[in-house]
C-alpha cells in the first residue's frame, strides 16, 4: 500500500523499474540471477548498476532495464527474480 502511495500507481515495474524479469528461462538450468547487487542503496529505492546472471557455470553481467535488480526500500527484487513472483509473507499462529 505504501508504493501505492508514494509513486502514485499501481504499476511498481512502471514507476521503479522492470526488475529481473526478461532473462529467458530454461526448464533444465537455474536461470535466476544472484542476489545482493542492491546492497550498495541500502534502505532506499532504485536499481543495481549490474547484476549477474549465472547459467551452467557462465556468469554474465547486466546493467538494462529488465536484467537487473531493483530495491525497494532495502528489499530486493520485490516482485520476484525472473517469473517467480513473490506476493508477501504468510505467518501461521499454532500456540498460544
């Protein structure tokens, strides 16, 4: 709700950037990129200068609208890495 807000849309990838969401999958390969190129933003929003992108051993580095990370507010890739998306966190109380 708070990106919402504050960009004024309901389009994040519009308002921020893409993210990691044009890198073309493989069924039989870990085609995802790793993690922790926006640590350099901190808890701020924007986008990681390159981003790297391991297949079979093969690292290739991206710095384009759609192959990178993007942060917001600190939390990388919020809306996924590649075509996973992540929708939130699910918490289940069992207890007291």
């Amino acid at each position: 709700m708070l990106a919402i807000i504050e960009f004024g849309t309901l389009n994040g990838q519009e308002a921020i950037e893409m993210g990691i969401s044009n890198i073309a999958t493989n069924t039989n390969i870990n085609c995802s990129s790793i993690t922790g190129s926006t640590a350099s933003l901190g808890n701020t929003t924007g986008h990681a200068n390159e981003t790297i992108n391991e297949k079979n051993g093969v690292n290739t580095s991206y710095n384009e609208n759609g192959y990178r990370a993007i942060s917001y507010r600190g939390m990388e890739n919020p809306w996924g890495n590649i075509w996973k998306m992540v929708g939130g966190v699910i918490i289940v109380g069992r207890g007291t």
